[in-house]
C-alpha cells in the first residue's frame, strides 16, 4: 500500500531547493558580511566586525542546518580541542584570556555556521565584494584614515593586514559572488587594485599563489596538491633577501631589520614557554620601550597555547583544504577558490601575528566545508 502523505510532512526546502537557494540573496547574511572589512570601527571599545560576526553567529543558531547538516567529527574536535587548550593555558597562566578565547569562540561559531549550511555564500560572497570594494575606494580617496603615506589603509587600518583582509576575503568573494566570469572578472579588479595599493609584499605574492592554484595546483591529486600548496607557503618564508628588497621595496631594508629583531624575541620568549604557551593574548614583544605584536602568526599561535594550539589550527586549515580535492580537480572553480583562500591564509600567516586566530581564517575554512556541502558532498563525517 503506498503511504498517505499527512499535511505535516512538508518538503526539506534546504535540499529541494538548494540550488534556487543559492542564488538567491539573503540580506541579513549580505549586511553582516560586508561590515566585515571595518577593521578600525569600534562600538563601545569593540571592533564592530566582531559584533556583526557575533550576530550572525547568533542568527544561524536560529536557522535550521542545509539538509540536517552537522561538521564533520574532526572539525568538532580540533575546535573543540583548540577552545579547551586556550582556556587551559590561559587558567594556568593566570592571565586575561575572557576576550581571547571569547574570539576564538565566534571563529568556532562562524566555522560552525557556514560549513553546515546555515549562511548563504552567496550572499555571504556577495557582501565580502561590497564591504572590500567599498573601504578600497574610499581608502583611495583618504577616507577612514591614513596613517600610511603612500599606501592604502582607510577603514582597513594596517596596510599589512589589510591585504591579509583583501587576499583572503577577496578570493572568497571573486568565486561566490557569483557564477559567471563577467561577474568575477568586475570583482577581480578592485580586488587586485586593492591589493597593489596596500603595498605589501606578502600580500601581493599571496594573490599571485591564489592564481597558480586556480589555474595549475587545482588540476593536481590530493598528494601532489597538498605538496604544491605546502611547497608556495614554504617558498615565502625563504626567499632571498636580495629579491625582497628589490626597485619599489627597496626602502623595506629599515623595517625588515626591525621585523628580524622582532622575531629573535619571539624565538627569546617562545624558548621559555610551557608545553600549553604563555596564554591567550600574550603574542606581544618588547623592543626598547615599545610593544610589538608578533611579526609570524605560526610563532604567536605557539606563544597562546604552545604546539598544540598551532597543530590544532594546521589541521583545520588542511582538512577543510583537502575535502575540496576532488571538486576542484573536477573543475568546481569555487572549490578551487575557496583552497586558495586558504592557501592566502597560510602564506600571510608568515609575516603576520593575528591571522591564525583570526576572522579571515575562520570564514575560508567554513567557506571550504559550506562549498563541499553544497556541492553535494555527502561522504562521512569522518571519511
């Protein structure tokens, strides 16, 4: 006998129509999205990016997961395990870690939301472009600040992190904004404008290593793909002086030795750390009378919560990394541009202290697992 359908099984819209679902623009996720690039905007002494992410964080706890969709086990532990390790390190430290680990928390959150469906990435996409193009026009135009001469700051503040922000969030929003490539290409632009204005040297070979991956690396197996992206993050942190130093940067000599100096303090405190680190936001040296943060985010994740902190977020990074492999090698361009914000994450992460532990690294790892979802990867949590 063929079953009677009642009136309260309704359809799963989150699968039935996923693919409607995906091009339609939600505009909670669009707003929130595009605040993200505010980094000097503060509400009450915090950024304001924090509290939109907070809040859409909080959203999606409302929202029903795409599908039933949960992360996958690894995921939920090398989260969890990261989020335990800092408060443990911070207890036993004995040092302020409330806010640190707070952040921490909504990275979780936002891995959480967007890898189980619950954020459009379209949308999501859609406003990263907004938001960057946005404070990169004004930027240009001296508007948000300038306390850079000659090099684009504005709301972004920091011309460093500031191509951090736009490599990695740029990346994400060229491939999901939108589909077709008339639309990417317009994207694009700012983008690498952008990107040229903030004069960082990572920066720039940050971009151009998103660009080898999407045209070469992606076409790889999941072992030679790995070492190729493995062999790029390597390449930055050995290149000779001589070529870093070279026509338009070779006024970089001055601050390169200052950066040198940093680290060696680094190393100093790193060589007197417990197993767990000196605690949440301790990443700070001191050089003469003046506080630096760290110059090398593998370095201040190990000053947070030791070898284990860092271990933890390497293998976020890779298993979100690898579970595109086969999409992006099957031609899934916004598989292969969601690796390559990851990939942005790991190079800029070798000449700058917060990008491990911070919000650009959490949206490509759960851009990564919302696209392997969306896509219809429906292999085991744990495969």
């Amino acid at each position: 006998m063929s079953r009677v359908n009642s009136p309260w099984d309704l359809p799963d819209k989150t699968v039935q129509r996923a693919d409607e679902a995906d091009r339609e623009i939600r505009i909670t996720d669009f707003a929130l999205m595009a605040s993200l690039p505010l980094r000097t905007v503060e509400v009450a002494g915090f950024p304001v990016n924090e509290l939109t992410m907070a809040a859409l964080v909080g959203l999606c706890v409302l929202r029903p997961a795409r599908g039933g969709a949960r992360l996958p086990g690894l995921v939920v532990l090398l989260l969890g395990s990261l989020l335990a390790l800092l408060l443990y390190s911070g207890l036993t430290n004995e040092v302020d870690w409330t806010r640190r680990v707070g952040h921490v928390s909504i990275l979780a959150g936002l891995v959480w939301a967007l890898g189980t469906g619950r954020v459009s990435l379209r949308s999501a996409g859609l406003g990263l472009a907004t938001g960057l193009t946005a404070v990169i026009v004004l930027g240009a135009a001296g508007i948000g600040g300038s306390t850079y001469e000659g090099r684009l700051t504005g709301y972004l503040g920091d011309p460093n992190a500031g191509a951090f922000f736009i490599s990695v969030l740029g990346i994400l929003a060229i491939f999901f904004a939108d589909d077709r490539w008339k639309v990417r290409l317009a994207v694009a632009v700012p983008m690498l404008a952008g990107l040229v204005l903030t004069y960082s040297r990572t920066g720039l070979l940050a971009g151009a290593f998103a660009v080898v991956w999407v045209l070469l690396g992606r076409r790889l197996g999941v072992v030679g793909g790995a070492a190729m992206a493995g062999a790029l993050v390597w390449l930055v942190d050995n290149i000779p002086a001589g070529l870093t130093t070279f026509g338009p940067f070779s006024d970089r000599s001055g601050s390169d030795a200052l950066r040198d100096r940093i680290i060696a303090q680094e190393r100093v405190e790193l060589a007197a750390a417990p197993w767990y680190g000196h605690g949440p936001g301790t990443a700070t040296v001191n050089i003469g009378d003046l506080e630096f943060f760290f110059h090398n985010s593998y370095l201040a994740t190990r000053q947070e919560g030791g070898w284990g902190a860092l271990l933890l977020v390497l293998g976020l990074l890779v298993v979100a990394f690898l579970r595109l492999s086969r999409q992006a090698r099957a031609g899934d361009l916004a598989a292969a541009g969601a690796q390559a914000a990851i990939i942005a994450v790991a190079v800029m992460a070798v000449t700058l202290g917060e990008v491990l532990l911070d919000t650009p690294m959490a949206i490509a790892t759960g851009f990564a697992l919302g696209q392997a979802l969306r896509a219809g990867d429906r292999r085991p949590p744990d495969a």
